[in-house]
C-alpha cells in the first residue's frame, strides 16, 4: 500500500509549494505526507481488517536537490568518485533507545505493570533486590549505578543487541508506516505508541558537483546491509559499472541485481552463503540504484 500511495501523498503535498524557497518546507512536505499516508493506513486497517506494517526509504529530486526520506532501518549512500556519502541512518530499538525510554518515563501506563523504561546490561534476577547495578535512563548516554528495586524486576523496554534489539520484545525497527494493531505477545499492551512514522530528511545538492555515470545513489532494505557493508558495495558498484559502456543504461539494473545476489550468496550444504562462508541474507533485499550524472543517468 505504502509503494502505491506514498508518492501520491508527497505530489499532494509539494504542489502548494507555490514557490520552494526553502528547503526546510519541501521537507515539511515530506513529513507530513509520511504522517497522512499512515493516518489513511489506520483507516483502512479498520474497514479491511488489513494487518501489518512496513519501513519506507523515498528519494525526490526538486530543483537540483535530492531528497532522502527514510522511516525504518532500510539504507541510502551515495557512491561518488569512490567516496561513500552516508543519506539515511538506521532506526532500532538501540538508535532511538533514548527516545523512547523518553515516552516511557512520561507515559507509565504504555508500559502497564509488565515493562521498565530502564535499561540494565542483562536482565535483573529477584536475588539482586537491594543490591547496586548499572544502569540508564532517558536523560543517560553513559552508566551508573542504583539500588535495584522491585519495579526493576519488570522486563525492559528497549532489550537485545544488533538485529536481535527489540521494543517491549517485539519489534526490531522504531519508525514505519502501519502497524496499528501490533500489540505485545500474550498482552494487551500496544506498541504503536512507540513507533514514529516521521521519516529523518538528507537533503544532497547536486548541483555542487559535477557527476560522472558511474555516481550513483544506492537504496536498499536491511537485507543487503545485514550481511553488506558500504566499502562492500562501494567496490561492486566500481566493479559493474566499469564493465559497461557509461551510455548503456541497463549497467544501472545490472549492479542492482549483482548487489542482491551478493547478499543471497549461494546455496551449500549449510544453506546459502557468502564467498567467506558467512551465512547469506535471510531478510528480504530490495535495491535500487539511480545514476546521478553523466551520459548515463535519467535526470
């Protein structure tokens, strides 16, 4: 529904932009459009009893700027000349850990008597109760030290690392569109107060450089970066493109589909895998790949 509609919301939103003079309105415009489209979602979930939820990465070129839009844990780079312009950053449990504790200490009953806004290095055993460990709040980057209390004892809101990090034991991103209806397993507890489905905007100028065929803007789900880095795919954007003509448009699919392979790996006896042997992407990859200059791209 969000690659359907989502764009439709934005072109609703940037046509009363009489006169973009600022870009801080075409990223007003942005937000909002993210904010309608999952208000249409909640709507419909309830004639539909449609379920579920969803990341969004979106790119809009306006008068000479890019700009990325990104709600979720998918990734933008630009690879320019070789060098790797980070477009998005990625929103878990771990990224906006402080944001949501933030909610938790204001809004207690989100939490019912099940969670704390806390968070310890390991879970609190009932034999510490009175004992001193480490731990931070919402106002803390750092650690410090307190009386383990009863309340302590509750499982806390933001636990696990990496990609097993989750909200309330549930949820493995933070920003998104739907979802309305996801609530704690085996509880009533709702999840989607934490959720935000405002998108963080990078605005690239491209009229500051002058881009050659193989620059590129790559997009991509968190299946490709789980197991890719950006060096990783800075090098096989530099090894496709220059296998092709820089006037021959299909390079820009063929290093799309190259990048998703590279993620898949193989199949072997251990399942699929990676040229090291690391085990291949088990999420779902999709790329896209827009070229940003030169004989080669669409502008």
């Amino acid at each position: 529904m969000a690659s359907r509609l989502l764009h439709r919301h934005i072109r609703e939103q940037l046509k009363d932009l009489k006169e973009v003079t600022h870009e801080s309105l075409v990223v007003g415009a942005i937000e909002t459009a993210f904010q309608l489209m999952d208000e249409q979602m909640a709507r419909e979930r309830r004639g539909h009893q449609v379920e579920g939820g969803c990341c969004a990465l979106v790119v809009i070129y306006l008068l000479g700027k890019v700009y990325v839009a990104n709600a979720g844990d998918s990734r933008a780079i630009i690879v320019r000349n070789g060098e790797i312009i980070p477009m998005s950053r990625e929103f878990t449990p771990e990224t906006e850990r402080q944001r949501l504790q933030l909610l938790g200490f204001l809004k207690p009953e989100l939490l019912g008597s099940e969670f704390t806004h806390l968070e310890f290095p390991r879970r609190v055993l009932p034999k510490e109760l009175g004992q001193r460990m480490l731990y931070r709040d919402q106002n803390m980057t750092g650690w410090a030290y307190k009386k383990i209390e009863l309340e302590d004892l509750r499982f806390p809101l933001v636990c696990g690392e990496g990609k097993k990090a989750r909200v309330m034991a549930t949820i493995g991103v933070t920003r998104g569109l739907g979802d309305h209806n996801l609530k704690v397993c085996s509880s009533t507890l709702p999840i989607k107060p934490f959720l935000s489905c405002f998108p963080e905007v990078q605005v690239y100028d491209l009229t500051q450089y002058e881009h050659c065929p193989d620059d590129v803007l790559v997009l991509g789900t968190d299946g490709l970066w789980d197991v890719t880095t950006d060096c990783e795919v800075a090098a096989t954007v530099d090894r496709v493109l220059s296998a092709y003509e820089p006037n021959d448009h299909s390079r820009y699919t063929a290093l799309a589909q190259a990048l998703v392979l590279g993620a898949r790996g193989t199949p072997r006896d251990r399942g699929w895998r990676l040229p090291n042997n690391k085990l291949g992407s088990g999420d779902d990859i999709s790329v896209f790949v827009i070229p940003l200059g030169g004989p080669g791209s669409y502008s």
